[in-house]
C-alpha cells in the first residue's frame, strides 16, 4: 500500500499541492493520523476508500457526538464496524469516523 499520495487529500480538502508550507502541514498531518489509524484496524475492504482517496466510501450521518455517525449503507448489519440500536445502525471504523468529523465528508 502506497499512502504517500496526498493527490486524493488535497483533492478532498479543496486545495492544490503548490498552495505553500501551511497547507502542506495541515495535509502532512491529516495524512499522518489517516496512516495512524489505517495501521491499527484490519479493514475487510482493504481501505478501499483510501485508496480512491476518499471517493468510494461508505454513507453516513455525521452526529455531534464526537465518535458517532448514523451508518446509512443498506448493507449495514454486514460490516463489522456497525452496531444496532433498535433499526439504528452506527459506525465505529476509526478511519471512517476521523473522515467523517475531521475532513467533513
């Protein structure tokens, strides 16, 4: 797996690659945290939405709770990182809640 790529980052962020050292830094950082928590789940899709740099991803629901999102996949009580509560299903992917909280997608 290649995660040097910023191109799919940068892309997300609304932003180009030549916008100087602070934008850069913030990316350098996203990109870091997005590497931390890749290296600590097992992703039975193989971080597709990674790898499509955050294209082909699952739908969700941002809560304002800080580690909560309405999982709206139809599919939903096949992942592994779903829970129910009543006919609710919630996502609990690290990687794909910093998604949803921190680059707002």
């Amino acid at each position: 797996m290649q995660c040097g790529d910023f191109s799919g980052i940068l892309n997300l962020l609304g932003q180009k690659e030549a916008k100087g050292a602070i934008s850069m830094k913030i990316d350098t950082d996203i990109e870091s945290q997005v590497k931390e928590i890749m290296a600590a789940i097992e992703c039975p899709k193989d971080f597709e939405c990674y790898k499509s740099g955050f294209e082909k991803i699952g739908k969700v629901k941002n809560l304002e709770a800080e580690n909560l999102c309405v999982c709206l996949e139809e599919n939903a009580q096949s992942c592994k990182f779903s829970f129910s509560y009543g006919n609710v299903y919630f996502c609990k992917c690290p990687l794909r809640l910093y998604i949803a909280k921190k680059l707002k997608k």
